[in-house]
C-alpha cells in the first residue's frame, strides 16, 4: 500500500466549493469505507479510485481557465528558480518547459511565474525517492484565487520521470497551481492522468537537496497540513515547518 500512502497527497486538498464527480465516481463520494481499506492494506482497491475519493471536497471546478495567449515565446522556454535550501545555503536549478508534452499545463505554468507567484513558495512536501511537492502561495488570498481558476487537462504524452515537472490534480480538469518534481521514474502515474509538462535540465543536485525531514504531510505524516496551508499561508509554515527549503526567485531565462 506504500503507493496509495505517496499518492494521496498528489491530490489537491483545498476546502472551497464542492468537487462535482462525473458519473463513475459518484459512489464513491465521503466512502470512509475506501479510505479505511486503503489504510489497511485491503488488495484490490484502485489506485485511480483512491486518488480521485481523496479529492471529494476539492476546490478545482470552480472554474476552468482557457490558456493565455501569447504564454509561449519562440522555442522551449526555459524558467530559472533560485531556493533557499536552509538558511544561510542557497542553490539553483532550471526548469525546461515543453508546450508540445502538454500546452494548457504550460501555459499555466507559465502565466504564474510571470505572475511572480513562486516567490517565498515553500517546498512543503518532499519525500525522498518519490516526490518534491510545491505550489500553495504563502497569501492566502492569492491561493484562493488560483484555486477559483482551474485549467483544462492535456494527455500524457511523457513518462513521470525523474526529474519531470507535474501538476498535481483533484481528478479530471482541476490543475491549478500545485506543482511536483520527481525524484524517481514513477511511471505508475502516468494511467492515473498526471502530464509532466517540462523537466529540470541543471542543478538537479539542488533538487535532491531539498529539505526533505518533515516527510509525510498531515493527517498522514507530520508534515504540513495542505488545508491550513491554503487558510493561513506562509505564516502557518514559518511557524511550525521552520525549515522547509523555498523559492527565492523563479524567472524565464
């Protein structure tokens, strides 16, 4: 069941507004019963019903976004993020975006680095062989906005390998600004819909440095809690996640 454990949280886990399930998820909407089974290590439960029953409640589907024009200069842009990995340690990586894996996915992600958003964004979820999870703005005000304009999703033209760039998802059309990096070939993700829309092409070291010792967020691990993320932002982190790594900068280069 350790798969079912690392996905779960792939899953935005916002409160605002009601997640509308199509017809084949509806049965399974507050089913305690398939969370306890999970739990347990029961065989037989789909991984792609798990993922999608954590997702009730959800925020995404509030509204769907069409993608900006003119997000895309001429080739593959390339994004820089400058971290501060702990205090006083400071690394880099670049982050090569592809419009052809998936053209909605980076467009977005494109529109917030130009937005600024990235900027004191903590890398709040971080498990060693798995994933480096990042996305929830520090202002609770600006998450709520992101959260009220979900975009479209793209086919998986791409591979969940290491070191490809994610949007994580509350099931079908609900990518909003929650973001992942792999760590490893987690090609299991790829049937569950998750389209890598770029990948770090320098300073993978500075990724694998991530401060990584929080590991599990709540209510499964002692890690950060994305709900009290989303309602108190980064005054929640600073207070009890002190040393979670974070975004300085992030630029097109």
């Amino acid at each position: 069941m350790l798969l079912l454990k690392y996905v779960l949280p792939l899953v935005v886990l916002a409160t605002v507004g009601a997640f509308t399930l199509g017809p084949s998820l509806r049965g399974l909407a507050n089913s305690s019963a398939v969370r306890m089974a999970a739990e347990s290590g029961s065989a037989g439960m789909d991984r792609r019903q798990f993922v999608h029953d954590a997702a009730v409640g959800a925020a995404a589907g509030v509204g769907v976004a069409a993608a900006p024009k003119g997000a895309f200069a001429e080739g593959d842009p390339k994004v820089q993020f400058q971290v501060e990995l702990a205090p006083g340690k400071q690394g880099t990586f670049v982050m090569q975006v592809h419009p052809d894996w998936a053209p909605k996915g980076a467009a977005r992600f494109l529109e917030l680095v130009d937005s600024d958003f990235f900027t004191d964004v903590r890398f709040f979820r971080v498990l060693k062989g798995f994933v480096a999870q990042f996305g929830i703005s520090g202002d609770p005000q600006v998450s709520a906005k992101w959260r009220a304009s979900a975009i479209r999703d793209d086919p998986v033209t791409q591979s969940n390998k290491r070191g490809t760039v994610v949007f994580a998802t509350a099931g079908a059309n609900t990518r909003t600004s929650q973001l992942f990096i792999n760590f490893g070939d987690n090609a299991f993700l790829d049937k569950m819909g998750f389209s890598p829309i770029g990948e770090i092409v320098e300073g993978m070291d500075t990724v694998d440095s991530l401060y990584a010792d929080y590991g599990e967020g709540a209510p499964r691990g002692k890690g950060p809690d994305q709900n009290a993320i989303q309602s108190r932002g980064n005054a929640y982190l600073k207070d009890k996640f002190p040393n979670l790594s974070y975004i300085t900068n992030a630029k097109r280069i």
